[in-house]
C-alpha cells in the first residue's frame, strides 16, 4: 500500500504512519480471525499477536468493526477483481455476482453480517460501515461512469444509485439468507436497471 | 382479522384459535412496546400484560420476533397505506417512499433495525423475519401485476424482483442511518427500474 493511500474509516496517523507494523497488524488480525472466529475477535487478540500496543491498533484503526473491515476487504480484494468487462451489462452482471459469490462463503458472509448487525446498536461500527460503504459506492460507481464515457449509459443516471440499487439488492438476499434462491434472479436485476420494465411506446 | 386469515410466521392453531386472546395478546404487545421499549419487550412481560400464559402466546407466535413484526406490521397499515394511484410509476414512488416514512419514525425504524440484527445471530428471528419478508414480496408485487395487466410493465418482468430491488434499496438506507439522504433518491431509483438507464438504440 502506498503512502498515499488512505482506507476509509481509518484516522490520519500524519508522521507517525508505519506501513510495515499496519501490515502486520492486519495480518494478525486474519490470523485471529482465522484461529478464533468472529466471537473471539477482539482488538486485544489482534494486539498480542502483532506484539503492539493496543493504542497503536486504535491509531488506525477507531474500531474493531474497522478492522474487520479491513481485514474482510482485503480478503474480497485477493479472490475476486471486478475487471473490465468492455460493455455495461456484463460488468454489472460481474459486480453483482460478485457480491453473492463472497458472501456466499460460509466466514465471509458471516463476517459482513455481524458489522451490519452490530452496526444497529453500535454507534462505532455504525461509523466504520458508513465510512466503508461510502468508499464502495464511490468506487462501484466507476462501472457506471466508464458505460457514460462509452455511450452505454444514459447521462442523467446517478452513477452511485445504480450500484446501490444492484449492491442493496445483495445486502438484503445476504440478511434474509436468500443468497441461493435463483442465480436468474441476478441477471433479472441488472436488466431490469439496464433496460428497465415499463412498456415503451411504439 | 377473520378465522381464514394465518399471519405468516405464526402456527397454526385449528380448533384452539381465540380471535379475542389474540387481539388482546396483540394489543397487550403494543403496550409493553411503548412503554418498556425494544430492550425491556419480552413474552414475558406480554404474557403479564396480557394475563395470558406464555404458552397461549407461543401457540400462536413462535418467537418474540413473530409477535415484535406483528405489531409493527399492524402499526405500518394504520400510518400508510398504498392506495392503487392507478399508474405504476406513482405506485411504486408510493410504495418505496412508503417505507423511507415508514422507517423514519424512530420507533419503527428501531424496531425493524433490531429484527433484521437480531436475525442475523438467532434463527427464530431469522425464521420470523423470512417469513415476514416472504409474505411482503408477495403483497407488494401485486403492484407490478396490476400494471402489467393495465398493460404498463413489461410481461416478462419478475413482479417480485421489481419490489424487492426497490425495498431492497430502502433496506440498506436504513441500515446505513441514509434514509434522510436525499428524497430525489427515490424518484431516481423508481425511475431507473422503470425506465432502465440503457441509452436506445436510436
């Protein structure tokens, strides 16, 4: 990672950024996850597997819901790459599956669940999801604004709602464990935003 | 509510059943709701409430989940009602901002947020959630198959895949504390599975 780059829901470390100890700090975090399953992660686990201080951990991370997160997002990153499809309805037919493809595996889907639902109670992990999700819906809507730049896409679209609208889609068979009912039912989404239902006129 | 009616979620009770009881339970539920909040809302506490045994109460409502939707979906059908507008583009705005006003009140969003957090740990709310959910997609899609038999949609669109991306769209807003992001979102998002976002072959 460069120094540039800066994951949502993490504080600016300014001078004190040590690229070496973050990565190994998020490496002991999936090893923890590993070992212990969500219910034994805690940023006291991940701290006495790095040897770091927990301040250090709170330094860039504010949460431990931001640290799963980072740990889950890498995790995405590593087995799925939403690469160019070259037209519109085959790169949103990749990012929503995608999604599903994820979650369907048994820790991952797990994982995303339990931030989502601590993310009701929890004013902390509510922030580390917000910030998360905001990142996302800005980088998702690229797929949208290249089909704009290529003609595919009409202009007056909201880029960001479209991929919402694909991306609430996968939340919520995600939440009610319906990931599996229909892989049709995917296609079926994407073409009803790409073409839409209503009736054209002669 | 008639003997013929079985609320998703809920056993069924044959000779046992007591529309009364059943009301009484109901209302009693409501009450220790408002006044005791989500975190002090128990069968217990109805049960005391109501002078009813629990085991009245499970007869009819496998889990405190079933009864907490329950009363929230009778508390959704006294505040709003999707009155047929006769075109499908304000019925689905009607619908969709339906849920967003729905939600919006504290309460209510409240209480619907602990259901789908509490569903993602415990599989009796898991089970009164789906079935919940399972009895609302096929209520709402009776919107699109209205419009299509007025000949407005489209008749290979999937009804149910129609209302479940818009609520879909409203879930995630709620779980993400943006239901008050922008109203324009839901005319843009009905629009865009109305309409589609492909630009037409000329």
């Amino acid at each position: 990672m460069s120094e540039a780059e800066v994951k949502p829901g993490r504080r600016s470390i300014g001078a004190q950024r040590n690229p070496a100890s973050e990565e190994a700090i998020l490496k002991a975090a999936e090893a923890v996850l590993l070992e212990n399953g969500l219910s034994g992660f805690s940023i006291e686990a991940v701290a006495r597997r790095a040897r770091a201080g927990k301040p250090t951990i709170y330094r860039w991370w504010p949460s431990k819901a931001a640290l799963l997160l980072d740990v889950y997002h890498n995790h995405k990153q590593t087995h799925f790459s939403y690469a160019d499809k070259g037209n519109v309805r085959d790169d949103l037919i990749a990012y929503l599956s995608g999604l599903f493809t994820v979650w369907r595996n048994p820790a991952t889907g797990a994982l995303f669940r339990s931030v989502v639902a601590e993310a009701q109670a929890d004013p902390d992990t509510a922030a580390a999801l917000a910030a998360y999700m905001a990142d996302r819906r800005c980088q998702s809507s690229e797929i949208v604004k290249k089909a704009q730049a290529r003609g595919e896409v009409r202009a007056d679209a909201d880029p960001e709602i479209v991929t919402e609208l694909l991306a609430s889609f996968a939340w919520s068979r995600l939440l009610t464990d319906r990931l599996n009912v229909n892989d049709g039912d995917i296609v079926a989404a994407v073409d009803m935003v790409l073409a839409g239902i209503a009736v054209r006129a002669a």
